[in-house]
C-alpha cells in the first residue's frame, strides 16, 4: 500500500498552531497561549479541581479538543508525535491555578511521563504548601505488549485515556475533592483495554514519504499511534466476524500470560463501556460496521455493553485503522470501588468539550429483527404467452451479457474513477451477479420473456442502486410494459424492436440525456435506432456511439461534474456507455 502523503497546511512547523487557533475559532469557551501551546477553559470555575492533560499533536481530537466543561481544564501540544516541553506544562499548571487542586493525566510515554513529572515536581518545590494538592495519574491501556516486553516501560496509553479524562472531568465538575477525582481517575485506568488494528501506518507532515509498511492485502494488529511497529501481522486482511473477536480476546482474556490485564470474570457477569475509536484514516461507513461487530462479539461472550462510544477520539494522523477499549465496569458486590452507576452516570454528564462524541446515555437496545406491516403481494398480473423463438439460445445471451460485465468490471471501474465516482464497474457487476444467480432458480427464462424483464428491473433496483440502478430499472420496467402490449406471442426482433423503442422514450422522461451527452443514452439509443437494419448493425452503432464517447464534452451525468480538461486529456470512455455496449455486444454473439 502506498501512505497517504499530501496535506492541506501552510507549513509542516506551522500545522500545530495553526489548527489550535482553528479549534479556538470554533469554540469560543476556549483561549489560547500561542507561545507556549496550551488551550484552557477561558472562563474557568477556579472553585472545583482543574484536569490538564497534553502530548504530542497529531491525535486530534486529543488532547485540546477534551478541554471544556466536565473534562479537561486545559491540555498542552507538543509538535507532531512529539511530547511538550516542561515548561510548557508548568505554564499550564499556572494557568488553571484554583483552590481545591490539579490532576495531571498522562498516557504511559516515556516523554509525557518525564516532562510532565518534571513540571509537577519543579511547581512542587516552587509552592510547597500546594504540593499535595497536584496528583499526577499515568494511564496505559494498551494490551498489545505483553507483560514481558513491557515489564519495565509498562503499557503505552491509547484511546481509553478519553474515558479517564471524560469521567474524571465530570466527577470535578460536581465540586469533588482533588482526592476523589484521583481515586476515580485511578481506578477508571486500572479498568482499561485497548488494541488497534490499522491497515497502513500514517505520514507525518513535513516528513519524507515512507516505503510502503504494509502489503495490499496486509493490515497489523497492536501498531502504536507514533507509527511503532504492532504485534503481528495478517494477510490476507480477516473479515470483521474473524477480526473483531481475536481483538476483544486480547483485551477480555484472563487465561494469556502475557495479558491478562483486566481482572474480567468472563461469567457473563461482566459490564463494559465500549469505545470504538477511528485512529484518523477510516471511513464512517467501515467504522459502523467495526461498531456492529464488536457488539455482537462482546454479546455473543456473555458480556454486556452499557454504553457504546465511536468516533474519533485518539488518531494517529490519518492512520487507516482503529481501535477497540473497554472499560470494565465494577460489579455491584465489588467494595471499596466507584459504583457502576456512578461512572455511567459521569459518562453520561453534559459536557461542551469539542472533542466529545454524542451517544444515547442509555444501554444499547439488543439487535433484533424490527416488526414492520406485512409486505403486499400482488398476484402475477401477466401471462407467459410470450416466449423466445429459442430460449436456451436467450438464456445463453442473458448468462453471456452477464458474465462479460463482470469481466469487463476492472476497466469499466477504472474509467469510472477518472470519469465519475468510481463506482460504475462495481454497480454493473453486482447487477449481473444477481441476474445470473435469478437465471440459474429459472426466475430469468426465455420461457417467460416478459416476467424476465420485470425480474431483471426488480434486480437493477435492488442489486444496482444508485443512478445506474435506478436508470435501468425504469428502462426495464416500461420494456415490460411495453412487450405486454404486444399481441404475439413469441419475443421476435421486431417484437423487441418496438418495445425498445417504446422504453427509451419513457426513459427519457426522466433523464435529460440525449445523444451525444456522454452517457449510457449514447450507445442504447444508437443500438435501438439502428435495430430495424439488423442486429449487427445495430451493435456496431452501439459500440461506434460508446467508442465516440471519449472525445465528447460530458453534457450529463457524473462525468459532467469532472474537469472537461481533464476529461479530454485522457481520452476515457464514457463507463455507463462501455457498459452498455458490453451488454449488446456479448448478446448479439
């Protein structure tokens, strides 16, 4: 795989603050000090306890986008990857100074802990009669390396430092003594897992373009949020349902030696906080899908989710991966510990940090199959009278049209990534999948042409979507209405011939396209134009029509939003219209 290497920024130096003075464009509660990098509440409530938090940028939106009531009070940035200074983090000790105290929260990383311990200890010996009142909490959740490789160093901190953070911040917010939220922040980070998975490693802005880490067909389970190496690697990349459950082992497991980090009972008695964190590179749409997965896994092992949490919280610059927490809750027969509902309800707590992700405040509702009114049937409305003179010779072209649309599918893709949306070759496909699998339970069948026509429209609306899917079906369907009219009852060629004629004026009801436009319309209009001098006629115009498609200014459909430039430079075929003269091509054979 190749990084992803370009960047939107000014400058490499400038990128940190550049991106605070954004976030505090945003968000007005928040200020600044530019020189030393620290955002903090401008309007801090100096009678309750202050959490500050801070490290090297590149995780956003950790750590300046916790800072807001009922989380952190201020946060300290530090180059990319890279941990603040001790004077940086004394500067905000100063800054969030009040009455009752200041918890410092840190992830487990040789820099943070060192220029944050340094800061508290040097503010310490300056106002000794305030040291006792600046608790220092290190949280590492990573369960990625083992107890072994990491006996000295200990676990790196991840994304559950959110949760510690979030619960703390709101315990503060309450009027809670700097000994109570302490308490709390400890015990939160003792309950903590963390493993994430990514499909490449990220660039560091500013930085040389790195060799390719990872294979196409490559993704690593337990890589750090600096770009360090994980725990191992798989190829080829598991499904979710294969995936999911090898994570959550590495974090639920009480029987690894190596692990076994969070005391789970594994009983089904124990209740966790879920948190599915994007690390910076994945989509939304795949991230809903990890959301989903883990929560049927952790069903599926007996364990109860009382609060999902996704998004991003702790990235890695624009890692394409993401990681998985849980926050083992206390059981209610645990002494001398916060109580469940008490962290839930902290969690739930109202908070205006920007960084925060909205949930339901509830426990998620089991999956289950929603009841909705009973689909109306109606009864089949056409006859079968109209057959294909020869209908193995039908159900051979139907199966060859198919399957050259999935061959054709790379290239059709291909032009479709510099014409369109990429998309077209796909859409096609998973089209002519569905109609060869309908052909093969005998629902396609030149024994009832027109139920085969309605069949394949139902399929382009439901296998295809989109405009493709929804421009062939409309095709199909008023062919079908139009082969009902027809008082033969075998489907000859001029039988076809006027329904298609009939077909591409009901489509063009509902498209603005008309030859030459650049789109699909091109080469169907040429070929049904041209039927009436025979078939091979007919094919050839379609393919000339598509063929021309690639020197034609782009009049609608996707391909009319791409630079024309661009469009003419490259000389590609319109996909839709490659798409169609593959279709008459393999059926004419």
């Amino acid at each position: 795989m190749v990084v992803q290497s370009k960047h939107f920024l000014n400058t490499a130096p400038s990128l940190v603050l550049d991106s605070l003075e954004g976030l505090c464009a945003i968000n007005t509660h928040l200020a600044l000090d530019p020189t030393h990098r620290v955002v903090y509440l401008a309007d801090q409530d100096r009678s309750k306890v202050a959490l500050l938090c801070g490290g090297g940028s590149g995780h956003e939106p950790s750590h300046s986008g916790f800072v807001g009531q009922g989380a952190l009070t201020a946060a300290v940035c530090g180059n990319v990857f890279a941990s603040p200074s001790a004077g940086q983090v004394r500067r905000a000790i100063d800054l969030i100074d009040n009455e009752k105290g200041t918890i410092i929260v840190v992830k487990n990383y040789t820099g943070d802990v060192l220029n944050f311990g340094l800061a508290k200890e040097e503010y310490a010996a300056r106002y000794p009669n305030k040291a006792d009142r600046v608790k220092f909490v290190i949280v590492g959740d990573d369960v990625a390396v083992g107890k072994t490789q990491g006996s000295i160093v200990g676990r790196r901190g991840l994304a559950g430092v959110c949760l510690v953070y979030k619960i703390a911040g709101a315990l503060a917010q309450t009027g809670a003594s700097v000994d109570e939220v302490y308490d709390v922040a400890q015990y939160v980070s003792s309950r903590l897992g963390t493993i994430g998975v990514g499909l490449d490693h990220c660039h560091v802005p500013g930085t040389a373009v790195p060799d390719t880490h990872l294979g196409a067909n490559e993704l690593e389970i337990g890589l750090g949020i600096h770009n360090e190496s994980g725990h191992r690697r798989i190829s080829p990349v598991p499904p979710l349902n294969e995936l999911i459950p090898t994570l959550l082992e590495m974090i639920t497991s009480t029987t690894d030696k190596e692990r076994s980090f969070i005391p789970f009972k594994n009983d089904s008695t124990d209740r966790v906080v879920l948190l599915v964190n994007n690390l910076g590179g994945l989509s939304e749409l795949e991230l809903g899908g990890v959301v989903a997965e883990a929560r049927r896994a952790l069903d599926k092992s007996g364990i109860k989710v009382m609060r999902i949490l996704s998004g991003s919280f702790m990235t890695s610059l624009n890692m394409p991966g993401f990681s998985i927490t849980a926050l083992l809750l206390p059981a209610a027969n645990d002494t001398g510990t916060p109580s469940a509902d008490l962290i839930l309800s902290l969690l739930d707590d109202s908070t205006n940090t920007p960084g925060w992700k909205w949930s339901s405040r509830s426990v998620p509702k089991p999956p289950s199959v929603s009841s909705f009114p009973p689909t109306v049937t109606h009864a089949k409305a056409w006859s079968a009278s109209l057959k294909a003179p020869d209908i193995n010779q039908f159900n051979s072209a139907v199966e060859r049209a198919c399957r050259a649309l999935i061959t054709a599918e790379p290239e059709i893709t291909y032009m479709d990534s510099i014409a369109g949306d990429g998309d077209c070759g796909l859409t096609l496909k998973g089209g002519a999948t569905a109609v060869l699998e309908a052909l093969s339970k005998g629902s396609i069948s030149g024994n009832d042409v027109l139920g085969s026509v309605i069949t394949i429209s139902r399929i382009a609306e439901d296998a295809m979507g989109g405009t493709s899917g929804a421009l062939y079906s409309i095709f199909f369907s008023a062919l079908a209405q139009a082969l009902a009219k027809s008082s033969s009852s075998t489907a000859t060629q001029e039988v076809w011939r006027t329904a298609l004629e009939a077909a591409l004026g009901r489509l063009y009801t509902y498209t603005r396209a008309r030859p030459p436009s650049r789109t699909l319309v091109d080469p169907l209009a040429a070929f049904i134009g041209t039927l009436s001098s025979g078939l091979a006629a007919a094919v050839k115009a379609a393919r000339e029509a598509a063929e021309g498609t690639k020197d034609m200014e782009a009049k609608a459909g996707r391909s009319a939003y791409v630079d024309s430039i661009k469009l003419k430079a490259e000389r590609v075929t319109d996909p839709g219209a490659w798409g169609v003269k593959v279709v008459v091509e393999a059926l004419a054979q």
